[in-house]
C-alpha cells in the first residue's frame, strides 16, 4: 500500500473528487480526516471508510475561517498522532457572464478557491514542520485555471491563482522537504458539473444536459472524467514515488488541453 501509516486530510471530502480520493487514500493505508462543511456527507464518507476496516474521521470546516481549518488539523492530530498529507479539494465555481460578474461573486470564488487553500495550507504546512518529517500538499486546480472562458472569467482566475499559489508554496516549503503540487481535471462527472451544466444552459438557452454533452464531444477520450480518474495522480502525488517532484500542476483531463 502506497500510504500505509500515512495521515490524510481531504477538504470536500464529502463528495465527488474529494470523497474519491478520500476513499482511495483509505484504500492505500492512509487514515483520513473527511472534511466538509456538509458533515452530514463526511460522516457517511468516514462510514464507508470505516466499514471497509479503514481508518478514517470527519469534521465539519468552513475553509474561509481560520479557526476552523486549525481546529480542522488538530484533528488530524488528536486521532491519528500527525498529519502527512494535504488535499485542498474544497472549491466552489458559477458560470457568469464578464459584465455581469459582481464583487460578490468574485469574493466568495477566491475566499474559499485561493484563500481556504491558504490558510489549509499555512496550517497544515506549520503541523508538517513541527513534526520534521517532511509532507505532501496535493492542490486541485483545472483546466479552467490553464485558459479564459468568456462565461467563467472569475472562475477560471481562481484556478489560475491555485495553479501560481502552487508554485509559490512548493518553493517555501521545499527546505521543509514538504512537496507541493496540483492536478488540473476536466469535465468531471461530479454535482458540481451538474449545477455547471444547468449554468450553462440556462444562459446559452440549452436544454438542461446539452452543454455538458457538447464539451464531452471536445474529449480525445471521449468520455467524460469520472471522480475516480483523479484518484490515480493524488495517490502518486502523495507517496514516496513523488518525491522529487514539485511545483508541478499535472492535468487529469483525457487529453482536453495540451499543457
């Protein structure tokens, strides 16, 4: 097992990617802290864990709030003696047309896409170093942070902030031995799609299901990504395999963008 007696956290955890990962860490002999402001979903995601004879917990974070994400690796700390492993997976994202996004939509895209990684990071990373074992940060970025869209110009720099915040904390924590790199997926088949997909059909006058059929059409796989596609990387990303790699955003997208 390529975690074994690792420490996770996974921050939304409690569904989609997040739950993936949380599961397949599980799988790989990591214990996990199921983050979530939904603690209802980390608590049934913790119950698969532990009813497969995993080890795993939840808690309930909000990761704008500071207190709350140190609470969060405490956690991590008072269950399972330490903390290894980063997942900033918590993310939020709304297709809005350039003149019509407002200071609102822009503040909540980057307080929980760019600041809760922050301060996620700033405190795991403090947890890391205390301990002077070294870690691993694994950010979720996209494809979207790799280009502009005309409908999701604040989504799309959020990303691109994770994918520069990526590269900015590897170089400050590799004297730590702490690496930190990120995944870019694509079109994933997750409720946070769904609610893009009716987004977008909403404001290009489609009906509920098209958009999301026509960008799977743009897929040299030709299929569209599923949570468990990503589990793969974050494994790698997390283990000893990779570690002499950082600063990397490596791109989980079947091919959808070239770089």
């Amino acid at each position: 097992m390529k975690l074994a007696d690792k420490v996770a956290i996974v921050t939304g955890g409690a569904q989609g990617m997040g739950r993936a990962i949380s599961l397949r860490y599980a799988q790989e002999g990591a214990s996990v802290v199921i983050a979530d402001r939904n603690l209802e979903g980390a608590e049934a995601v913790a119950r698969e864990i532990s009813d497969a004879d995993g080890k795993a917990v939840s808690v309930s974070v909000d990761v704008r709030d500071q207190g709350q994400v140190q609470r969060m690796v405490d956690t991590a700390v008072e269950h399972f003696g330490g903390l290894d492993i980063l997942v900033n997976n918590a993310g939020v994202g709304k297709i809005i047309p350039f003149l019509d996004t407002t200071e609102a939509d822009w503040n909540f895209m980057f307080d929980i896409n760019c600041k809760g990684l922050l301060w996620c990071s700033q405190a795991a990373a403090r947890q890391m170093i205390t301990q002077g074992r070294g870690g691993k940060i694994v950010n979720l970025a996209s494809q979207a942070g790799r280009r502009g869209e005309a409908l999701v110009l604040a989504y799309c720099a959020s990303k691109a902030c994770v994918i520069s915040m990526n590269q900015s904390m590897a170089l400050a924590l590799a004297p730590h031995k702490i690496n930190v790199n990120a995944i870019a997926p694509g079109i994933v088949d997750t409720p946070f799609w769904d609610e893009v997909d009716r987004q977008f059909a909403a404001l290009l006058n489609m009906e509920i299901g098209e958009p999301k059929r026509t960008f799977i059409q743009s897929i040299p796989l030709g299929r569209i990504e599923q949570p468990e596609d990503i589990t793969g990387a974050a494994v790698f990303l997390a283990s000893a395999d990779a570690d002499y790699i950082t600063q990397q955003t490596l791109n989980v997208d079947g091919g959808n963008w070239p770089s």
